[in-house]
C-alpha cells in the first residue's frame, strides 16, 4: 500500500474489529464503536452501508437476515476468513498511520 493510501480504510477497521467479537447488524455497529470510543467516534448510516455493502461484494463479510432482539428483521454481518485476514493487514496498516502521525507531531 502506497503511504498516501494509508489514510483511507479506517472505517473498514472499525467494522471489522467490531464484527471480531462476533455477528452484528448495522445499528449494532455503529452503537459499538460510539460507545467503545467514548463517545468520540460516530459512524453516519450514509457512511457505514454502503461500505457493509462493498466489503460483502469482497467476500471480507458474510450477511444473513436474522430477527434483532426486539423481534425486527435485521441484516447481520460476520467476518469471513478474508475479512480476519484484511483486519490483521488493517491493524499494521493502522499502526503505520499512527507511527507517522505522532513523528509529525513530535517534529519540531
């Protein structure tokens, strides 16, 4: 990956380390995250299914329609073992972004 293209992605890493922990739908997502940040991250539906949508078409997540816990039929996504493999290759890739950010904000 080029290190101008390390950038993009993040919302791709929040959905698959939330899905990590096991199945969820999309309310259910974006509920994790913004309560798992803190309040500091906030992932729009404008955002977040369209790319549910794309990383299904790339195989990295499997969806099946199942009931939610208050008895709504809802999409529920899982990792695939594509999808675990790109979040390993996610999280170094994060770790790289991390790494020149704090150089950057150390430089004088």
């Amino acid at each position: 990956m080029k290190p101008t293209d390390r950038l993009l992605g993040s919302l791709e890493l929040l959905i698959l380390k939330t899905l990590e922990s096991g199945p969820n739908h999309g309310f259910g997502i974006t509920l994790h995250v913004e309560t798992a940040s803190g309040g500091l991250l906030r992932v729009e539906e404008g955002s977040l299914y369209p790319a549910l949508h794309r990383m299904e078409r790339l195989k990295l997540l499997a969806g099946e329609w199942r009931k939610t816990e208050n008895g709504r039929r809802a999409r529920f996504y899982a990792l695939t073992a594509a999808g675990r493999k790109r979040l390993a290759e996610a999280r170094e890739n994060w770790s790289a972004v991390s790494l020149g950010v704090q150089r950057i904000l150390r430089a004088v």
